[in-house]
C-alpha cells in the first residue's frame, strides 16, 4: 500500500521504534535522516555504538515482511545515507546498523516488535 495510510502506518512504526529504543536505553539523536542516496528512518547512541536504524512497519498478514523488504537494494541505500551521516558528524563510536520490524494489527495496535542488532 502506497499514499497518507502508509506514511502513516510508517510515522507510527518509527515512532514505536524510537519510544522502543530510548525504554531500552539508546539515546535517539535523528529521525528521518535524508540524502540523494538514500535515509536513515533512527540514528541513536547505544553504549559504545552509533546505531543507524531501519524501520519497516507492516500490517499483520501482509504480503512482504519487514524483514524480506530490507533487501540489497535497500541496504545499499541505506549504508549510502549511513555513510553521509558520518561524514558530516563524525563520531568515536563503532557505527552499527539494526533493523527494526513492526506488525500492527487491523485496529493500528501494536502486534509485534522485532529488534535486530547488526542485522547488515
């Protein structure tokens, strides 16, 4: 599904994300970190690591999951965005890149949340 209903879809699953993240202990530093190459959905501080975080909300049942839509191509991208992060604010911490998968049920509550650390 494309248009208003999945940006929104999309809007709350990074927001569950970043509420996730910081309940968890990170510190969430952007949201929606864009470039011509690609975007970071969260980039948050976790100890000694900078996390670039993708974020992929889907409603339960759907076709593709999160995980599957996190393919080469999207990686590429998002290592590209992660990449110009880090040129313009250099960090000392090992940068790491997690992938954050999301299952709402009908209503647009919380189903499920997978957290996957160093996933790429």
């Amino acid at each position: 599904m494309s248009g208003p209903a999945a940006e929104n879809r999309g809007a709350l699953g990074e927001d569950l994300s970043a509420r996730f993240l910081t309940y968890k202990g990170y510190t969430v530093l952007a949201r929606n970190f864009r470039t011509r190459q690609g975007e970071v959905d969260l980039i948050a501080e976790d100890a000694d690591f900078l996390v670039f975080a993708e974020v992929k909300t889907r409603r339960r049942g759907s076709l593709v999951s999160g995980e599957e839509a996190v393919d080469v191509h999207k990686q590429r991208r998002f290592l590209a965005a992660a990449e110009a992060w880090l040129i313009a604010f250099p960090s000392n911490k090992q940068p790491r890149c997690d992938v954050i998968c999301i299952d709402l049920k009908p209503d647009g509550a919380l189903a499920s949340l997978r957290h996957y650390r160093n996933a790429f």
